[in-house]
C-alpha cells in the first residue's frame, strides 16, 4: 500500500505547528496589575507612622496576634502615583489591599479615596471583616473591626 513516514520532533521537546508562534508574554509596564513594591514601613518613615496611627489598629482588632505571621505597609508599583499597600500574612494565606490616599499622590484630585486616619481605617476594616470570613481558618466567622486610632 502507501508509504509510511515517521516525523522527528526538530531540536529538543515536542513538534509545534507552523502557526503558532512563541510570543513574550511579559506585560508592558502600563498593563501590569497594580501590587505592592518593595519599599516597605521598615524602609520608609512614613508608612511606619501609617502603619502605628492606622494600620496595626484595626487589624488586630480583626485578627488574633497568633494568627499573623507577618504585616507590612509597602508603596506601591504599576499603579498610581502614591499608592499604599497593606500585605498581611496568615498561616497559609496571604491578603493584600490597596489604600488610596490623596495626600500620598502628587494630584490630590484624581484620587478619589479616603483622606482622614478614620476613614482609612474604615475603609481598611470593612475590607477585611469581607476577607476574614471567607479564608481558611476563619471560614463563615463575622468579625467586626472594634479599634481606637491614637490621637482620634
């Protein structure tokens, strides 16, 4: 009957066809998702003081010290000018939520985020009071966040 052909894959791995070109699938810099960069309160003095008047308060009013591993504020990349990131570490998971304040933003007027410690913090809370109930160790628990800002 017919001839019979066998195909070698060429170099190394498996045969692609024609059409299918490889293509770098690295983002441009303008369409990487907004996250927390590597400057963090222990870098920077004033997410330090960010972290002490706001942050630490309402956390620890959601969570219990033994369930955070680690909690840190960062600035942030690929986004606006001036945003904050809050990186809380719990045993195997990880939360991370933006805090847009105007007063970090070179134009006040194109944030339309929290400008007061108690609205951060509210914000902050509500946010995490959504995430508590649905992660692992706290599956369908409400917690309220119940905190004192100093100097508030």
């Amino acid at each position: 009957m017919g001839e019979r052909r066998c195909y070698r894959p060429r170099g190394h791995g498996t045969p692609r066809p024609w059409w299918r070109a490889e293509v770098n699938t690295t983002p441009l810099a303008g369409q990487r998702e907004p996250r927390p960069g590597p400057v963090t309160d222990a870098d920077d003095e004033r997410l330090a003081d960010l972290r002490r008047r706001v942050v630490e308060p309402v956390v620890t009013s959601v969570l219990r010290p033994e369930e955070i591993e680690a909690l840190s504020v960062h600035w942030g990349i690929d986004g606006r000018a001036g945003d904050v990131w809050v990186r809380i570490d719990i045993p195997a998971e990880r939360h991370e939520q933006l805090l847009l304040s105007p007063w970090w933003a070179s134009d006040p007027k194109e944030v339309a985020a929290p400008t007061t410690d108690v609205q951060i913090a509210a914000h902050l809370g509500d946010r995490l009071e959504d995430w508590v109930c649905e992660t692992a160790f706290a599956w369908g628990q409400q917690r309220r966040a119940h905190y004192e800002l100093p100097g508030a």
